[in-house]
C-alpha cells in the first residue's frame, strides 16, 4: 500500500491541485516539504519539474516549505519567472545555500538566469569553489563566460586558474582567449596542472599560447624530463616548453 509521502508526491506531479490543497494541512507530510539537502523527489522538486505553478503557489505559501528549496530547483530546471517570482515577492536570499542556485543556473546554460541573480549584491562570485564561472568554462559556454567575467565580484584566478585550467584541457580556445585578457589574470601564477592537462588530451595550439604568455626563464638551466619520469614539476614543464618550440 501507497504511503501518503506516496500519493501526495503523485498528486503534485500529476497537477492535481484541489487534491494538494485538501492534504497539505495534514502534520505527516512534513518531510516532504522540508528538504535541507536538496535531494530529488520533494514535493517541491517534483512539481517544478513537471511545470505544476499552481501547486508550486500553495507550496511556497507554506510556512514549512523552505523558500530557498524553491529557488534552488527553479535554477536548476531553467524556470526564470519561478526565479523572478522567488526573489521579487518571496524576498528570497539568492547566495544560499552556497550560492548553489548560480552554479546550477549556470551549469544548465540558463543565461536569463545567471543574469537575473547577478543583480543581486549578496551573491558571492567566488563561493562553492567559483563554480558558475567553472561550469561556464567547463560546458565551452562563452557567453556565460563574458557575462561572468564583467563582474568585477569574479575571481578568475580562484583556486590556482581553475578556470582557464578546465577551458585549456576541454579545448575551449576562446574562452582561454577571454581568460587571458582579464586583468585579475597572471599567467606566472599557472600551476603545472594548467599545462600539463591540455597538453595531456594533445591541446597543443593552447598549451603553445598559454606558454607564451608565461615567463619561463626559470626554466632555462633545468634539464628537461618527459612527464612520465621527471622527478620534478619544473623538468616536466620544461620538456613540454621545449616539445612546443616556446623554450
């Protein structure tokens, strides 16, 4: 037999809001409308999926249903007037929990999204290990990247070029292109790791421009050591410069 979790998540997904407004009152479903770590299959999560706004209005107006549930799964499903709506009337905080609802927004391509909570000032660019602009840079979504990158609130050096670290390996020149230019970008700053995974998946045209921008005469007295075994991060880079004709 259906537990009543059950049948009102059935309810909500089949949009029969009569049926919702009838059983929300009842003490037993407050595990489902109360979700702190945004697990699939909550009533809310359910219902923006399968588009249900006018259960999602009844939800939202319960005093035990997290707005920022709401707004979370709205980001992550594209819903930009659910994230209007969310914000605009809810008065919904944006950067919690983690700023997690930009990095889905953005992780999904949603642009009318991330656009729309980048006018929020308690937004924190940087926060959930900078992930919008990673998954920008990850998912090759150059205007995504633009948009973030015109924010002085970005950090595109964050965790040691990560950003253009992921581009250069998943073969996203242009993005690389527009990490370079950024002011906040210091190529002396690249790690090994910068290098070494492009050059990995044979990225040659961007390991030979991100080297390039690089100042590498700490290399010149360093014997070069293919990467397979090298002792050293510098003997390896040095054999990488070297095969790319930049040392």
């Amino acid at each position: 037999m259906a537990t009543i979790t059950e049948v009102f998540l059935l309810t909500c997904e089949l949009g029969q809001t009569e049926k919702v407004r009838i059983a929300l009152p009842n003490p037993h479903l407050k595990p489902i409308l109360i979700n702190p770590k945004l697990e699939f299959g909550s009533a809310i999560e359910v219902t923006t999926k399968n588009k249900r706004y006018d259960i999602l209005k009844l939800l939202l107006n319960d005093n035990r249903t997290e707005k920022s549930e709401g707004f979370y799964w709205a980001c992550y499903y594209g819903e930009l007037k659910l994230v209007q709506e969310l914000l605009d009337v809810h008065k919904v905080d944006p950067s919690l929990p983690n700023n997690l609802g930009l990095y889905v927004a953005a992780k999904g391509g949603y642009v009318d999204i991330v656009k729309r909570i980048l006018l929020d000032e308690r937004i924190d660019l940087p926060a959930h290990n900078n992930g919008a602009l990673y998954a920008a840079c990850l998912n090759g979504n150059e205007e995504l990247v633009r948009i973030l990158l015109a924010d002085a609130r970005v950090d595109p050096n964050f965790q040691n070029n990560f950003p253009i670290g992921i581009a250069a390996e998943r073969g996203h020149m242009n993005i690389v292109k527009l990490l370079l230019v950024h002011p906040k970008i210091n190529p002396n700053g690249f790690t090994f790791c910068t290098i070494f995974w492009p050059w990995t998946y044979r990225r040659f045209d961007i390991v030979k421009l991100l080297l390039s921008r690089m100042d590498l005469t700490f290399l010149q007295d360093v014997q070069p050591v293919h990467p397979s075994e090298s002792k050293t991060a510098d003997q390896s880079l040095a054999y990488i410069a070297k095969q790319m004709r930049i040392l």
